[in-house]
C-alpha cells in the first residue's frame, strides 16, 4: 500500500538504525521513481559555458543506465584550441564496491574522438580555430550549427521518456524565432508553445510535428535531421511561402460574385 512516514527524533529516544535508514532512503527512491521511464541523457542543468581559457560545467543531473549521477557544483574544464572537431564528454566508471559504499563515478573530458562508447555521454562538440575565441552564447537558430569557434549543442543526448530528446536550447531558439513570424499554421503554434512551456519536449512530439508540418514519411529522425527541418520550417515562416498543413491554420475565404 501507498504509505509516507519520517523519522522522530526527540530527545530520550534511541537512535535506531530505521530512522537513519529512511533518511537515507527517501530521496533517493523519490528520484528514482520521478525518472523511471526516462531514458539515458541530461535530466537538468549541466550547461556548457566558457571562461577566457576553460569550459564551465554547471551543476546537474544525468542518468546512466538507471542511476541518477549529481553534479553537486560547478566543474571548470581547460580547453585549447586544435582546430579539430573536441566533444565534450562524460565518462561513466564501472560500479565499485567498498566496505562502507557503493560508488558510481565519472569523468568530464574533452576528446577529439567523435565516436561515442557506450558509456559515454556528449555535452557538446566544438571546433576552435587557433587565436579565436569560443562561443556558448548563439545569435539565432542557424547558428546553433555554426561549424567553428562555437559550442554546438545538436548532439546532445537529452533525457526523454523512453527515447532521448534533443537539447532545450534547441527548441527554444525555434519556438522564440517562429513565433516572431506570427505564424499561423496550427502545428506551429502548439509546438512553439509547448517548446517554451516545458523543459522537454518528447522526441514522439518533436518526430510527428516534423513529419505533419513537412509532409514528410513518419519515422524517428536524428537530432541533426530534426535540426534541418526545422530550419526549412524558419525559412517558409520568414519568406512567407506556402506552408505544410496550412489548412489547419485560419481558414481562407472564397468571394462569388
């Protein structure tokens, strides 16, 4: 049955080891069950920005199979520039058991492999041209693309429910330029709002809008094919051509005379 119950902690009493137990408990199934279904990915927070010689990687949580890592405090990262492509990495450990804990542990590092092992998680990837500065902060959708000197986020594996999602940051860039367009075209109106309502959308959301709003066959695209559609999407809104779907949109009236 459902039941909540906390510990007493009064004086007089004797301090059981139930009463630690649950404090040492609670947290940890309450995380566990929230993010059952979510897939391997970023939970929250661990943000790349840059410093003037090192990559900044904010607080956070990710998951790995079925474990929740936390990033209790910001993780500051050298970097240089080698004008090849460096991903920005987390490497998860093997488990290791010891007398008084269980210890899951990782390292973030910068690796000029583009391959990804199986425990391995990309945070970005970037390109930095020798006596260039690198970028975090983007200027529009496209940019986000931007092959040098610029933190590409594309990649990232984003926790979802089931299947992972692309980046948040992705999808509000989207969502804020569309509905500058003022569009109208129902399914640009309900994505744009729910990429900036929520702190994920799910990849079925993201596939069946692509799909729909192009015309194109249902099926699971990459984060990098998701990335071009949505830019096609931007450039019908901006150059006002005909839209996919656009009888969804306000409906056109026929004058007889």
């Amino acid at each position: 049955m459902f039941a909540n119950q906390y510990p007493h902690f009064q004086k007089g009493r004797i301090l059981k080891r139930e009463m630690l137990e649950n404090l040492r408990d609670y947290p940890r199934d309450f995380l566990d069950l929230y993010f059952k279904d979510y897939s391997n990915g970023i939970i929250t927070g661990v943000n790349v920005l840059i410093a003037e010689t090192s990559l900044i990687i904010t607080q956070g949580i990710v998951k790995y199979n079925d474990h929740l890592y936390i990033l209790h405090s910001d993780y500051e990262l050298p970097y240089h520039a080698t004008g090849h492509e460096t991903m920005v990495k987390i490497k998860f450990a093997e488990e290791v058991n010891e007398l008084d804990f269980t210890s899951f542990t990782t390292q973030i590092v910068l690796d000029d492999s583009v391959e990804m092992a199986k425990n391995e998680l990309e945070l970005g990837r970037f390109k930095l041209k020798p006596g260039a500065q690198l970028r975090s902060q983007h200027v529009d959708f496209h940019d986000l693309a931007t092959e040098y000197n610029t933190v590409n986020f594309i990649h990232c594996q984003y926790a979802g429910v089931l299947k992972s999602t692309c980046h948040p940051i992705i999808l509000q860039f989207f969502a804020r330029e569309l509905l500058k367009n003022r569009p109208s075209n129902a399914y640009d109106i309900a994505f744009a709002l729910q990429c900036l309502n929520h702190d994920r959308v799910q990849r079925d959301v993201i596939d069946f809008y692509v799909s729909n709003r192009l015309g194109l066959e249902d099926q699971a695209y990459t984060n990098v094919q998701i990335h071009k559609y949505l830019s096609r999407i931007l450039v019908e809104a901006k150059g006002g051509s005909r839209q996919a779907g656009q009888t969804l949109g306000r409906p056109k009236r026929m004058i007889v005379d």
